[in-house]
C-alpha cells in the first residue's frame, strides 16, 4: 500500500515522494536539534539525499521546501508529456482529453485500487442485493481498504459511514447528489449508521462568508441532503461550528491528529504557504476526526474501535479540488493514535455540461442542471449547452455515428438512466448514427426532468424542524 512506510519509492506518486522527503527533512532537523548520535544523523541524512534523488529522477525536478511538484511524469512511458496528461494536486483537476481523467493511472498513481468485478460481486454477495448503477457502470471506480470492510461484515461486525459537504453556497447541482445518492444506497443495504459533516468553519476559513452564513447555508444544503431520503434515526449531520463546542469526543479525536502532523507535512499535502491563515492550517485534523468512531459517543457507546468508511468524490467539480489527501492523511495518522485506518471509495468526476474537459462552477448557471430548475430550463441548458459527440451534419451523423465517449448527454445518462439495457441501446443506435443527437438529448431531458421535480417535491417537505431533529446528537437505531 502505497502509505504504508516501507513501500518501494518507485510506485510512490510525486506527490507522496515530496511528502517524504518534507518528513525526512524535519527528521534530521529533530535529530541535529536534539544532538542526537552522530551515525544516527548520518543514517537520516543519505536517506534524506537518496530520497531528494528519487524526487529527482521521478518529477524531473530538484526537490524545494514548500514547494510540492506541479507536473507529473507520465507513468505510461516515462516520458514527461504535460499537455497530454491529466493534473490532479490537492487543488486543481484538468485533462486535456475530452473522455476525461485516465482512471486507471489515477488509481495507480494514487495507490488506491480498482474497484473490481470480483470486489462488485462480493458486495453483491454479503448484501443480497444488486450492485448500484454507480458500481455496475464504474462511477465508484477506486476503494482504499473496501475488502477489510466486507471482512468485517461477513464476520458480523459493523462499521459506519462518513461523508460530508462543503456549504459554500445554496446552489446545488445534480453532480453535488451523486456520493449522497451512492451514500444512501449503502447506508440500506448494509444497514449501518451514517455521519454527515457540514464544514461551515471551513467555506468561513476558505470564501468571504460570515460564519452566521456559512450556518445558514448547512442547514440549507441539509434540506437538500436529507431529500435524498436518509433515514433520521440511522444518520446524524452536523455543522462544525455547532458540534465541536457540544462534543468532547470530536474535539479530542481532532487534537489527537493536530498533534500528529507537522506544518511541513500539511504544506507538502495541501499546498498551504506561510501566508495562509492557521484556520486552514489545523482544518484538516478537523475533516479527519469524523473517521474515528470516539467523536460520536452518543451513536457508538463511548467505543474507540468501530471501522468507518468514506464515500467520496475525488474531485468536488465545482470547487476543483480533491478529497483523498484529507483521508490519505488520517489514514496515516489513525495508527499512530491506536483507531482503524478509515476506508475509502472515489467516485470519477462529474463532467460540466460543457464537456469534461471543463470545470463545473456554482455561479455559471449553465455549466451544470441545478436541483432548482424548472423543467424548461432543463430542456433548454440540455438542448443549448450540453457537448455533442454527433456529427456537424444529419448525413455525416448517419454515416459515421455519433460519440458516447464525449458526449455529455449520454454521460450524464450513465449517471441517472438506472435501466442497463436501455442504455446499452441507446449507446449502440446513438454509435451507429441511427440515433441523431436531438434524440439522445431528448432521453436526457425526460429522464432528468422528473427526477429533478421529484427531489424537489421531497425537498419541499422537509422543515426546519426536521433538520434539527437530523443535527441533534443522540444514539441512533443501532446497539454497540
Ligand atoms: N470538505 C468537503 C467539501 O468541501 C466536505 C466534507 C467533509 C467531506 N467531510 C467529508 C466530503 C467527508 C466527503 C467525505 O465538500
């Protein structure tokens, strides 16, 4: 595993090789301050210099403090071919492919695994129920540790879920839902308690909100959560501000992981920089305690060890960024302050209407269907913005067919069309031209249009009232 401490360096991503050497550094530094025995500090330092070469031959670049790597080397051919290739840091996300990100070299350069047929079936198997969409169709196509969860659970022990949502604003759209809906799906199946964190101390720390909006805009998104249709006496949400001045235990759990990560190791991470406030810097001790059973005393009895799992996207499209280094990070302390290392599944990015190659953004009202459209604003985004894989004429279209593989329309139906053979019919009439682009958007819109109105519908119904009832800590319908 690629965050165990001993693995080879060579299958270590550039980012994870900075993050070495970074700790390396501070170890020697420790070593020299504490005039430690001269062999030792000799130790520390070719492994140091050995760790600098690595950098070297792997990004193509000298090693400089603070400065994490920004382009990454090919690992298909060992070329460097920036514009070809996908750039993933803790912030940015780009391709230059309109397919989109290579999810095969992401895993690989992630560490992470595949997640495979063999591991679809086995949660088949250990659930009784039919695979989701979103794993039949590789939308949650990567797992830390998966296989330790279904371990667990076929030996009749429990574990929980965590996921959360940055509320940045109130505009949500479809691909906000997609780890929520994925969520739901195995809070059922498995039938465990569910964590929601809303990081309002977050969007305050990060955007120019006050923290009295940052609050109303997670008892806002929670409206949106909760029509998803969790069941309240399985799930918990929270906002920041509100549960760690309540709770002991999460405020615990978040000094156990401040105390063991350095400021070296969170600049090589996060990319943060001298300038940054010291919010943002201790904020990821606070994403990370959530992984740990202790910060919810009221659902877990007071018990330290119960396994957790993250679902997550591993860009947040909108925002850009990814999620993994936040858990990467906790899953290295998590031994360190005796808890189980959190698993993890990704889900592939949710591409903008323009393309994939775009990024999504709150505040273009066309790059994405918001979960407030109106039925005929869907119908006119779709047939005005979303990117076509057809041919520029009727007749090439007939001739050549169209492209699944960059169109947006049929993506985003592999996302929401839950019938496998239609899409498969669509996919092969679409490919061979004698379906035309209108067609398809057509599809599109009706399939979206009356999942957008019912989720609406439901969000209608839920009252403030019932989001207190989701954020009030208490025990959940769970024995532990
Ligand atoms: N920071 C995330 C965001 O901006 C929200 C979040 C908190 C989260 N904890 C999480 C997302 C756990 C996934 C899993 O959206």
């Amino acid at each position: 595993m690629a965050d165990s401490p001993n693995c080879d360096l060579k299958s270590l991503s550039p980012l994870q090789l900075f993050e070495r050497v970074t700790e390396q550094g501070e170890k020697v530094r420790a070593l020299k301050a504490g005039k430690a025995p001269k062999d030792e500090i000799d130790t520390a330092v070719r492994m140091l210099l050995s760790l600098k070469q690595s950098y070297k031959t792997t990004t193509g670049q000298d090693y400089q403090a603070g400065l994490p790597p920004k382009d990454l080397v090919s690992i298909n051919n060992g070329t460097t071919k920036e514009e070809d290739e996908d750039f993933v840091d803790p912030w940015t996300v780009q391709t230059s492919n309109a397919k989109g990100v290579d999810y095969d070299k992401l895993i690989v350069r992630f560490g992470s695994s595949k997640i495979d047929t063999d591991l679809i079936n086995r949660i088949e198997r250990a659930t009784g129920q039919k695979p989701h969409r979103f794993l039949r169709r590789g939308i949650f196509f990567s797992h830390r540790d998966m296989d330790q969860i279904l371990d667990a659970y076929e030996n009749k022990k429990s574990f929980y879920l965590y996921t959360g949502r940055g509320p940045s604003s109130q505009a949500l759209h479809v691909g906000h839902l997609i780890p929520f809906i994925f969520t739901k799906w195995l809070q059922e199946v498995f039938d465990v308690p569910l964590v929601i964190q809303l990081t309002d101390d977050e969007k305050y720390l990060w955007k120019d909100l006050t923290t009295e909006k940052a609050y109303e805009y997670a008892r806002e998104n929670a409206k949106d959560i909760i029509a998803c249709g969790f069941d309240v006496n399985k799930t918990f949400m929270f906002s920041d501000l509100d549960y760690l001045g309540t709770s002991t235990g999460f405020y615990k759990n978040i000094v156990k992981v401040q105390k063991h990560v350095t400021f070296n190791q969170v600049k090589g991470i996060f990319g943060f920089t001298d300038s940054d406030c010291i919010g943002k810097i201790s904020f990821p001790a606070i994403q990370a305690a959530p992984s740990f059973s202790s910060s919810f005393p009221q659902i877990f009895n007071g018990k330290e060890n119960i396994q957790c799992l993250i679902p997550c996207a591993i860009d947040q499209a909108r925002k850009s960024y990814y999620l993994d280094p936040y858990f990467r990070m906790t899953r290295d302390v998590a031994p360190r302050i005796g808890q189980p290392k959190p698993a993890l599944l990704h889900s592939v990015f949710f591409p903008a209407l323009q393309g994939a190659q775009t990024k999504m953004s709150a505040s273009d009202p066309n790059s994405s269907i918001f979960l407030t459209d109106t039925p005929k604003q869907i119908k006119t985004k779709i047939n005005k913005h979303a990117f076509s894989g057809g041919r520029d004429t009727i007749e090439e279209h007939r001739k050549y067919g169209g492209n699944c593989d960059v169109d947006v329309s049929f993506m985003y139906l592999t996302f929401f069309l839950e019938d496998d053979d239609r899409l498969e019919q669509l996919k092969q009439a679409y490919t061979s031209g004698e379906l035309l682009t209108g067609e398809l958007k057509k599809v599109l819109i009706e399939t979206l249009q009356p999942l957008i109105a019912a989720h609406q519908e439901r969000r209608k119904q839920v009252t403030d009232e019932m989001v207190t009832q989701f954020m009030t800590p208490r025990k959940l319908a769970f024995e532990f």
